[in-house]
C-alpha cells in the first residue's frame, strides 16, 4: 500500500525546525507550535477539469498509471499541472516505471511516438489523458478482439486490459453498477475484482483533510494511482467513470456517471 506524501512533508518540515534551532520542547510531542498532528491537506487542482475533445476509440491513460501499446513498449501519464487556464501532462515512455525513461509535458494537439507509432493527444483532463492511433496498424491491433473475456491473471489478460475493442469494454462496464448508482470501495487494504482483470484498491483515506487515494492494476501493470481524490472528483476505471461522492475511514463511495 502507497504511503501519502503528507508524512514525508510532515518529517521533513520538522527536521528542518530542528536544524534551525526552533524546534519544541521533548514534552510537547515534537510538534512545533501550530502543528496539529493532522495530515496536511493537498493542495486543490486549480482546473480545468479537461480540455481539448475525446473523439471516442481512443487510449485512454489513466492519472498514475500506464497502458501497454502495440510494439511492445506502452505509456504512463505520470503527472499534470493546471493553471485555471490550460492544462498539461507528463508522459512517461513504458508502461511500468523505470529509471532513465523518456517523458514529454503534452497539451492537445501534440503528438508522440511510443513503441514505433504515433499518437495524437485529443484531450487532457486530471483524471486521463487521451491517445488517438496515427496508424492504421495501431487502431487495428488495439481494436483486436481476444480468444476470450475470461480473466487468467497476469500478461494473459493484455488484450482486456489494453484495448479499444468495444465488446471488452461493454463487459468490463457491466461489472459496475449502472449509471447512478454508487460503488463503494472498503478502505481495509482489501482488492475488489472485476470481470475483465481489473482490481481496485483503497491506498489510505484521511477524513481529516477529506482525502484517498485509489490504486488499480490489470494484467500486473499499475493502470491507475489516484492520489489525493475528493469529494466531486473524477476518476475512471476500465473506460468508466465515476465521481467521488464520500469517503469515511471505512470506505470511498463512487457514483457512476458514464453510460
């Protein structure tokens, strides 16, 4: 499970005191006048929420996770900045992580080749980003239809996991409940399953600061790392998407809002 980055900025805060000569009494906790102990809050995503248009049969690349593409290689959105204005992603070369990968800061509009092909960005928002195929090839080997939807755990699962074919993802969209209605993940470190590979997992929740994180992986590949979600926020799973309607420290609660 993800540690949240507020401890490692809550240590480092006060070890900086400390070198400084401010830091307090033995008695007090070690915290510093004003520290509360509480998770400091992250700070908000100035929006906006997307911009530029996904004209549909395209990748969809999920906030802290990655997507393996035809030839082998694949893409992660590895991070995004916002102004109220314009919004950008990173992208990282490779579906998992790894020292020494290549990254591009993308807009809409631009464009990038990874594992041989080209790639239109189309649209960026905080929870994706999405990739239309350049190449006649591409588009037919995402497209593809697999020998099965029957999950076997691991690299098996590629083609449900890493697709475009319409068929995977009306069945992966089946496995949630319907458009409305409201999805509630367990925050006790369990992994709720779904049919086409896919699972999910609670990483933390802070009800102090109204925070969670959200962690998914298909096919051994991390597909989604949401950090920092709350109330009003949206994120996808397998093509679907969701609003984060409350989180307590049982529980994150996601309400459906895709077709």
């Amino acid at each position: 499970m993800r540690r949240h980055r507020a401890g490692t900025r809550a240590a480092a805060a006060l070890a900086l005191l400390a070198l400084a000569g401010c830091g307090s009494s033995p008695d007090t906790g070690g915290k510093g006048d004003g520290d509360t102990g509480k998770p400091t809050p992250a700070a908000r995503d100035k929006g906006p929420a997307c911009v530029g248009e996904d004209p549909g049969d395209t990748v969809h690349v999920l906030r802290g996770g990655g997507f393996k593409l035809p030839g082998g290689g694949g893409v992660q959105y590895a991070d995004a900045t916002a102004d109220g204005t314009q919004r950008t992603a990173t992208l990282r070369d490779g579906a998992t992580y790894a020292s020494g990968q290549q990254q591009w800061k993308v807009t809409p509009g631009a464009e990038v080749t990874v594992s041989g092909h080209a790639y239109a960005v189309r649209q960026v928002c905080a929870h994706r980003v999405a990739l239309e195929p350049g190449s006649a090839e591409a588009r037919t080997a995402l497209a593809a239809a697999p020998a099965s939807l029957e999950p076997r755990q691991g690299a098996a699962d590629d083609a449900l996991c890493f697709t475009t074919n319409p068929t995977v993802l009306k069945a992966a969209a089946k496995g949630f409940p319907t458009q409305g209605d409201t999805l509630s993940l367990l925050a006790n470190g369990g992994v709720q399953r779904f049919p086409t590979g896919l699972s999910v997992t609670v990483a933390y929740v802070h009800p102090d600061t109204g925070t969670a994180g959200l962690d998914a992986n298909c096919a051994t590949v991390p597909v989604a790392g949401y950090e920092d979600v709350r109330a009003g926020d949206t994120v996808e799973f397998a093509g679907v998407e969701f609003e984060v309607t409350s989180l307590t420290e049982r529980s994150v609660r996601l309400t459906r809002t895709s077709g």
